[in-house]
C-alpha cells in the first residue's frame, strides 16, 4: 500500500496519498463513524468528502448491527453503462441536444403497462413512487453521451463487448423519493443508534431497503430507454453497479453488514468510475488481491467533491455567467437550466478524477481498461427535483 493508505486509528484508514485533497470534516466524520456500537472496520476513499453527519466515499463493516442513516437518504443509487447504436463518427451535437427536450419529468401513460410489467419482473413492491420512475433527479445525477478517448487493455476491453466506434451512455442515479422515505422513516422512530441484528425493525429497514435497491435499478433502466429512444437508438446494457447500500457479508471469517455510501463495489465486476462533467470517466477491473478485503471490497464512485453544495455560485459567479458553464474544456456540452445547480455541480467543485484513479491504481486496487470522454451531459432543462 506504501504511502496510499492512511491509517487513521485501529480500525479506519483512507486510500488516499498524502498530496490528494481530503477535507478535514470528511476524516472527522469518518473517525466518528468508527465509534459506532458494533462498527469493526472503516475505510475511506480517495473521493471522500463530507456528507449530512457521516461521510462520502466510504465504507463502513459492523458486526450485530446496521446504521440506515450511513446508507443515506438514496439507497440503491449507482452507475450503468450502454453502449448506444450511434456511430462516433457520424455524431451531429446540435441533433443530439435537440432531441433531449422532453427526457425529463413523469413518463406518460404509454410507459404505464411497462412500468407496471418491469416491476412485477423485477420483484419491485414499492407504491407511491411511480411518478419518478425514469426520472434523474437533483444534486450530482446525470445521463451523460460519451466517447471512447483511450483503451488501456485491449484484451479486457474487447471482452466487455465495448466499441471504441460507438457512442456510450453512463447514466447516474438511484431511488429518488422513495429511498428518502424509507430513511426519513426509520430514523424518525429509530434515530441514529442503528438497529440490532435480531430486531423485528432491521428485518423490516432490509425488506424495504432491498425493494428500494431494485427500484433504482429500475429507475436507471428507464432513464437509459427514454434517452435512447429520444436519440433514436438501441443500446445494450454493459453493467450496472450500486453504491449506496447494506448487504451481509463475511470478511476476514467474521460475518457482519458492509454499508456503503458512495463506494463502488469492487466484488462485482468491471465498473465506471467518472469524473465532473468536464473530466474524464475510468473502466476500471478491480484487483483481487489481498488489498481486497483491506478496502472492504470498495473502491471510489466518482471524483469527489471538493466544495460543499450552495457555496459554488458565491466563487464561481465573478468568473463565469451561467452560459459558460453550459460548454467544457474538453468540448463536450452541458444541458442544464437549474442556475443553482449549474454552479453547484461546476466541475471546480470537483477533484481531478485523474488524481483518484491514481490513488487506487498505487493502493494496489484497480488496473485501468479505458478512458471516455464526456460529449453531452444531462442534468436538466429547468428546474429539476431533488
């Protein structure tokens, strides 16, 4: 691991170098987390960032016990990737924006019978919710065209069934309402002490949070058919992987819950780890190795943030009018009419996703397959909901 893992305590460390930006919150919290009744191990990622009480970018192993709250609100969120029928070649920006107008909001009746026959498919129970089925959502969820920049592993990459010929759609988000109630809930009747393994109320949150991580693994199948549909394509589903979730798992031969908030499974495949909208995104193949299990099977999700949320406009502003966050450096456009959110999820609020693949490259985690560069980034035409 040399100098890219920290060790904080007996029980938590942070993979990341000494030189990556870590705010002094996010480790606070992360060191309070380990505090928890039961908590064994927490570890850290390069992309941790503080969060409403416990930190971003981390996974957390307790043994006897599970915290809702460190889950969070968007249980279920995650990351699928399609590759699009679109030739690269052929690709007109302007055609492509032009057909995104009514991606947004409710689908209407004639997703209904699909909707309905998708969720008797795939064991979704939740009612009340339907309204958001194929919807993104606020904060830092998005459907994002992309483009094969550079292949690392031609081996690894061919056998994914990628096509550097093809246009890609890597689409983030998660159960929207529905995952916000369930915590709401809970932690209203349970508050913050977790909720014991042989308990009547943990049997209850694991039936519900698991129908929650089915239904956004829903959402993010309708998100990516309504996109393609509106640019007139077919596509393929390449994975989907979720980052915010509980599951019960051995490690080191003890039995116990392995939370994860904005961490990437790394026990499941290949995965997409992105960067702000005027960054790079990674393929990445975890390695499976004796790191493994020392980084709790996760890896980061994203770049990370490095300003807090409602702060971006008051630095951004004086620099840059709202139309010059709508284009990138790298080329690529934003569709975003959410002033707010414009600037919120300006790509300066972001860390250099190159400097966190890095970290996980040198902690021994991950070799990377590919890079993609983003080409159009949807966040909304106007104002979206949270």
């Amino acid at each position: 691991m040399g100098n890219f893992v920290q060790t904080l305590s007996d029980s938590v460390s942070l993979i990341a170098s000494n030189e990556s930006w870590i705010e002094g919150l996010a480790t606070q919290q992360l060191l309070k987390t380990s505090q928890l009744e039961g908590m064994k191990q927490v570890v850290g990622m390069p992309d941790l960032h503080p969060g409403r009480g416990y930190p971003v970018g981390a996974s957390f192993f307790s043994v006897g016990r599970v915290y809702p709250a460190l889950v969070g609100n968007d249980i279920g969120c995650g990351m699928s990737l399609w590759q699009t029928s679109l030739r690269v070649a052929k690709l007109n920006l302007d055609k492509l924006a032009k057909r995104l107008d009514k991606v947004e909001g409710p689908l209407g009746e004639d997703w209904a019978d699909d909707i309905l026959q998708l969720k008797k498919a795939r064991g979704v129970e939740s009612e009340g919710f339907d309204m958001a089925l194929g919807t993104i959502g606020g904060g830092n969820h998005f459907a994002e065209f992309q483009r094969i920049d550079e292949v690392y592993d031609a081996e690894v990459f061919n056998a994914s069934g990628l096509n550097t010929q093809q246009l890609q759609l890597l689409v983030h988000s998660g159960s929207r309402g529905l995952g916000q109630a369930i915590l709401t809930k809970h932690v209203s009747e349970h508050g913050h002490a977790g909720l014991t393994e042989v308990s009547n109320a943990l049997a209850q949150y694991i039936s519900e949070h698991n129908d929650a991580v089915r239904w956004a693994e829903l959402n993010r199948y309708l998100i990516a058919q309504r996109f393609l549909a509106a640019v007139r394509s077919d596509g393929q589903c390449l994975l989907d992987v979720n980052h915010n979730l509980v599951t019960q798992v051995e490690i080191n031969s003890c039995l116990g819950w392995l939370h994860r908030k904005g961490a990437t499974p790394s026990d499941k495949g290949l995965v997409m780890i992105p960067g702000s909208r005027s960054d790079f995104s990674y393929l990445v193949k975890p390695r499976h190795n004796g790191m493994a299990a020392q980084s709790l099977y996760s890896l980061a999700h994203g770049a990370g943030r490095k300003w807090q949320r409602g702060t971006c406009k008051g630095r951004l502003d004086s620099t840059f009018k709202p139309k010059d966050l709508l284009k990138t450096a790298l080329g690529s456009r934003v569709i975003c009419g959410n002033k707010e959110l414009l600037y919120d999820e300006a790509p300066q609020a972001y860390k250099k996703g190159e400097s966190v693949i890095n970290d996980l490259v040198n902690a021994d985690l991950i070799d990377v397959i590919a890079k993609t560069r983003p080409v159009l980034t949807f966040k909304t035409q106007g104002g979206c909901a949270s």
